[in-house]
C-alpha cells in the first residue's frame, strides 16, 4: 500500500498529524450551551470514506462514518456529559484503491459547566480596600476596575492568580483614592480563557436628619413635623445632583420603634411610618426610585427591657444606594417595598 497514513497519536497533544492525505485535530474544550468538543478530519488527498471508531472513559461507544473531498474539514462533534473524558480508539481511512489505514487515537475533552463567580458581602471590604471571591473553576487572571464617586478612577487592572485552585479564595485590592467607592467591576477567567464578571455597588450614603415625631400609634407625618423633611429632602436632592450622573440612586426608608407594644403592632407600624416618610419626601419632588421596610422593635439602637419608652429606638434611616444596602443588625432580611 501506498505510505499516505503517517501512524502517530498514541497521545494527542495536538493531535496527530497524517502525513499526506489526512490531518486529525482537536478541539479539546467548550462550554455547556456554547457547543461540544470536536474532533476535526481534514481532508487533503481524495478517499472513499472514513469510520471514527471510540470507546469514552464510562464506556460509552462512538462510532460516526464521513467522508468528503480534498481541501474539507469534517468537524466531529464528541457527546459527551459535563466533565472531563478519555477516549480511546482510532480513525480508520478507506482509499479509492480500496485498501484502508488506521490511526490509533487517545485524547481528552472536557465539557465546562458555566463558570461561577462568588462574592458574599462580607467579602467586599470596601474601608479594607479589598474584595474576595472565588471561582469554579481555576482561575488565571481578573481585571478590575474601581471607581470612585468623583468620577475618578481608583485602579483598572488585571491580577495575575496563576492557575489558583477551584473554590480558592482570591483577593483584589486597590490603592487609596478620594471619594467612595461607586462601582467595582470585576471579571475572572479561568486557566482556559472562559471568564465571567460581576459589577459590585457598595456604594451608600447615610443622611443625617432629625428624627419624626409621631404621634403615639399614628404613622401620619404632624404638620409640625414636615420642616423636619424639608430639610432632609434638601440633603438627599444635593447628593442626587452630585452622584446621580455617575449612577442609578435609590433611597432606601428603614423604620423602627420602642419596645413599648407587642412585635407585631411595632412592625406593621414603623413599616407604615417609614411609608409615609417616603411618600412626603416623593410629593416634595423626589423623583428617584424609594423603597421602604419597617423593623419595629427588633433592631433597636439602645437594647432595652420589653416595654421601654426610649426615643433613641423611635427613628428613621434613610440611605442612598445603587444596590440594597448591606444592614448589619437587623433581625430578618428586608422585603424592600417600592413606592
């Protein structure tokens, strides 16, 4: 027979080549939804045909039949489930003399699920200049970007991880720069240049104001009272007018009262309270999107006895942010209504 099969690929890493008149490559990774590992046939001298024959690493058989002219690429499309597999086997090519020829092949694929990235709050240490989160997969590199809320830019680079195990906690940090942090971009690639990213808001600002007086069990502002919001919302249009054309801004109502009445009296009360802050400061001309949540008696700022008149419980917060705020001692996680 004619010496047209070049017999290598007792491993393929690349794969074999075949020395005139076929070339066998691999394409040994994809991504779950992104298509499939794929052994590729090319074409380069005239056969009758070709038979892929494979034995998976579970087992499972493959065998596809082709063919086609010189100067064609066969892309074969290895079925395979999320993870990494051998196969063994080989290619068997069929001349138009009739004779045939058989290459012996032995690789790995690997089908990606989609990569994750995880953050949890208490990982983005915004006063620590650092944030921490993991990948599912081992990760190469991460570029960053920090901006600050006078529109300056705090870092934008990438951190080398060096192929940093799966689940590793990995850390980015940025040098010290005026202002808050407004937005930190982040996206991570793994060792295979698949990547992902997240956009992170831990921006916020608290406004001071003075506190409502209600009127006992009532969730009506007095009229008494409305100068008190007045100048709140003067505080909360300046700050919208600086940092607004960086972002979105929300205001964020959070109600509380004293321990004097039962828990859910309180709760159902400082929500309606907080309401009905949000409602004045919206008539007053607020036109950014305001969510409120009352948590009565449960996250008191003095801990007292049950039944304890303590005006320092009886208050409001009100906090700009792009995101829901992180609160650090409330007792349930908030169900933020919108207005």
């Amino acid at each position: 027979m004619k010496a047209r099969l070049l017999l290598l690929c007792l491993t393929l890493t690349p794969l074999c080549a075949l020395a005139d008149a076929v070339r066998v490559s691999l394409q040994p990774q994809a991504a779950v939804g992104k298509g499939l590992p794929e052994l590729r046939v090319h074409i380069e001298e005239p056969i009758a045909g070709f038979e892929l024959k494979l034995e998976r690493g579970d087992g499972q058989q493959v065998r596809v039949k082709g063919g086609g002219k010189p100067g064609m690429t066969r892309a074969l499309p290895l079925e395979q489930p999320e993870g990494r597999f051998h196969y063994e086997g080989e290619l068997v090519v069929r001349f138009p003399d009739a004779e045939e020829a058989s290459i012996p092949l032995s690789f790995d694929t690997e089908l990606l699920g989609p990569l994750k990235l995880t953050v949890v709050p208490e990982d983005v240490d915004v006063p620590g200049r650092r944030l921490r989160f993991t990948l599912s997969r081992p990760a190469a590199r991460a570029r960053v970007t920090v901006l600050m809320d006078t529109g300056k830019t705090a870092f934008d680079g990438e951190i080398p991880f060096d192929g940093a195990p799966a689940g590793k906690p990995l850390e980015v940090t940025w040098p010290e720069a005026e202002g808050k942090v407004l937005r930190i971009s982040l996206k991570a690639f793994d060792t295979s240049e698949f990547y992902t990213g997240m956009e992170l808001f831990p921006w916020r600002v608290d406004i001071p104001h003075e506190e409502i007086n209600f009127t006992s069990g009532k969730a009506d502002v007095p009229a008494v009272e409305r100068r008190k919001l007045d100048a709140s919302h003067a505080l909360i249009a300046d700050a919208v007018t600086r940092y607004g054309r960086f972002a979105e801004l929300r205001l964020y109502i959070l109600g509380h009262t004293d321990t004097v009445g039962d828990t859910d009296s309180n709760r159902k009360l400082s929500l309606e309270r907080a309401r009905s802050i949000a409602a004045y400061l919206r008539k007053r001309g607020l036109k950014l999107p305001i969510f409120y949540e009352g948590f009565g008696e449960q996250s008191p700022r003095v801990p007292t006895q049950d039944e304890t008149d303590e005006a320092a419980n009886r208050r409001a917060e009100y906090i700009l942010a792009i995101e829901p705020p992180a609160l650090a001692s409330t007792p349930f996680p908030p169900q933020w209504r919108k207005l």
